[in-house]
C-alpha cells in the first residue's frame, strides 16, 4: 500500500502544480513510468538480408546498398523514425518516394 500512497501523492502534487484534473495528472504521471520501464531497444543485427539486389537498388537511386548505409550512419538515421528518414531522403538526397 506505501506505493499506491506515494503515487497518489505524487498525482496530487501535479494537479497542484499544473492545475490538471486527477484523471489527467495521473495519466501523464503512468506514461512517465511506463516510458522508464519499456524494454531497452534492441541493438542492430550485424547481417541484413537485402530484398533488392545492388544492381536494382543502384539504377533506382543512383547509390548502392553500401554508400546508402554509410550516408544514413552519418546522419544518425538509428536515431530517427521512418517518416522523417523518407523525407530527408526525397527532399536532401532527392530519392523518389517509392525508394525513401
């Protein structure tokens, strides 16, 4: 029971704070936990199996899976979701959408 009092403790002091309802301070303060105990990433395979061949990959973008992987390391693409990766891809490297 000493956590659920601690917690709600904690709630109340974030509807002090923010002037949020209980419903909504205990909302965001679940998220909070939530997001600390999600399970850590999994690290990156070493081997990939590539669905298109080199050949293809380098008449549809002008680069090959190698100079593709190099250009998206140097710009911290593991750090970033895929909607934001195809635009910098069309509109940076000018990669059509089918391929971004």
């Amino acid at each position: 029971m000493p956590t659920q009092k601690t917690f709600k403790r904690g709630v109340r002091a974030r509807m002090a704070k923010t002037g949020e309802s209980y419903t909504a301070a205990r909302t965001q303060l679940v998220r909070k936990a939530d997001a600390r105990n999600a399970p850590a990433r999994p690290e990156p395979t070493a081997s990939v199996e590539l669905l298109t061949s080199e050949a293809a990959m380098r008449d549809g973008t002008g680069r090959g899976w190698d100079e593709w992987f190099a250009l998206l390391d140097g710009w911290n693409a593991t750090e970033r979701r895929h909607p934001e990766i195809a635009r910098w891809l069309r509109e940076e490297q000018g990669v059509d959408g089918w391929w971004a």
